[in-house]
C-alpha cells in the first residue's frame, strides 16, 4: 500500500476514534444529571457527604421531596433498603437521610406531617436535649413543592394565620442557621462532638442535605452551612447512631435503622 494512502487510512481511523470519544463523553454528561441534583464526598473543612437539590426542580413533575415512615402494614420502616422495596416500579429514590428524632418505638417526636396528614403535632415545648435547644425548627413544604426551614414558633403562627399549609414538615432542633445567623447557644470552643446530619435552604437556590463522615460540633457543623454551602438558614436533624444517609452515586448505604426519613424521589414516566 503506498506511504499516502496509508497514511490517510490512519489519519480517518484516528478522527473516527475521536468522534466516539467525545459522542460517549456528551452522553455520560448528561446521564450524570448534576443540573438537577448530585451528591459528593467533601474532605474539607472535614470530611462529610453532601447532597444537593435545585429547589425549582421540585415544583415540577419529575422530582419530589418526600417523607417516608410506615409500610402498608403501619409498622415503620426502619431502613434503606425496606423503603427501596415499597417504592413503584416507575420511581427511583436518587438519595435519602434520617429526617428527625424519635422515640423507642421509632416514631417521631416532632412536628411530622406526610402527603397532608398530621402524624405528630407540632411540638413547642421545653426540656432538654438537643431537640428542645430553642430555637429549633421545621422544614417543610407545601403541595407545590416550595421548601422552608422555619423556627416553631413562627412556623406556628404560619399554619394558625394560613399563610402555612404543610404538604409534608419535620420538626427537630437545634436550628444551625436561622436568617444567616449562628445560633446562639452554640460554643466555638466545644468539645462535644459527633456524626450529624442535617438540612439547610442555600441563597443559590439549592437544598443541601449533609451527613458527616467525621465527629463535629455543633459550631463546626453550622459554620459549614452558613459559609461554605452558603445557607440562609439550616436544621440539625439528628447525629451519632442515628445519622445515616443513602446515596449510591457516592457508595453510602447505611444500614442503620431510624423513624422518619426524607428523600428525593425522581418519577420515571
């Protein structure tokens, strides 16, 4: 075969090859979805797994923010794997965490509202622990999907004036950012630390879901909502062994058993 022509043969090999690549590239791109949500390992300011959420994408039909509790039997849940089960064929749970506090029987000790109906009433009482670290708060959202963090006593007032109607809502406390302030009682200096995960509304329009891979602070952990995820105002929603998270883009599968959970559903019709 002569030098030239075999020399163009491989030149066209070579751009065909190209093609592909970048063809399956564009392709992997898209399928990994990250416009809408995505979840990641972060190693600083320590190590944590963090999910996020457009919040617009939950006003339309292919994404939801959903609570999840009891099987059909009305027995809790309990785990990951159990809630993956009872999901439709036509539904996939894209990640989800432990939503809130609960008690020996794994029912929730707070404000708990599913697809409309009241499981627990809101709770607005003191006591100790970390629940009753006031102010501690609800997240919540209406039918259309619109998500808030709001502190109880005012969320409260919301729900008496109607300007709050609650699709689904978990309460739990303390608060880590209430309207781009620390909370109060919390001490830089601290030396009680462990697994939290919690909850926070950012200022560009995400939710960001976080599960620490490390012991923390309170401090810590609501200093990492407030700077670096840049979140107006954030909830604790539980730590130590009842932290848990299920986000299999990143390898977690908790196997823990907990009440309440909350995850993000994507409808595939």
């Amino acid at each position: 075969m002569p030098t030239s022509i075999l020399t163009l043969s491989l030149s066209l090999i070579v751009l065909a090859l190209g093609l592909s690549a970048c063809q399956q590239t564009d392709t992997d791109t898209t399928n990994l979805d990250t416009d809408s949500w995505s979840c990641q390992t972060k190693d600083s300011p320590f190590t944590y797994s963090v999910c996020r959420v457009d919040a617009s994408e939950l006003t339309n039909d292919r994404y939801s923010l959903q609570l999840f509790w009891q099987a059909s039997n009305d027995q809790p849940l309990l785990t990951f794997d159990t809630l993956l089960s009872t999901l439709p064929k036509t539904e996939t749970l894209n990640f989800a965490m432990n939503a809130g506090m609960y008690n020996e029987n794994y029912a929730p000790i707070g404000y708990t509202i599913i697809k409309g109906k009241e499981v627990k009433s809101l709770n607005l009482k003191e006591g100790g622990g970390n629940f009753h670290l006031l102010p501690n708060g609800v997240m919540w959202w209406d039918k259309a999907g619109h998500v808030q963090i709001t502190e109880s006593h005012a969320l409260d007032e919301q729900i008496t004036t109607g300007d709050a109607q609650p699709w689904y809502a978990t309460q739990s406390g303390p608060m880590l950012v209430i309207n781009d302030e620390i909370h109060p009682q919390f001490n830089p200096d601290s030396t009680s630390i462990k697994l939290r995960n919690g909850a926070g509304i950012c200022r560009d329009g995400n939710i960001q879901f976080v599960n620490t891979d490390e012991p923390v602070t309170f401090y810590q952990f609501a200093t990492l909502f407030k700077d670096e995820l840049g979140c107006s105002n954030a909830l604790f929603l539980d730590g130590g062994i009842a932290s848990a998270l299920y986000a299999p883009t990143i390898d977690k599968l908790d196997k823990k058993e907990m009440g309440v959970m909350i995850g993000l559903v994507e409808n595939k019709e």
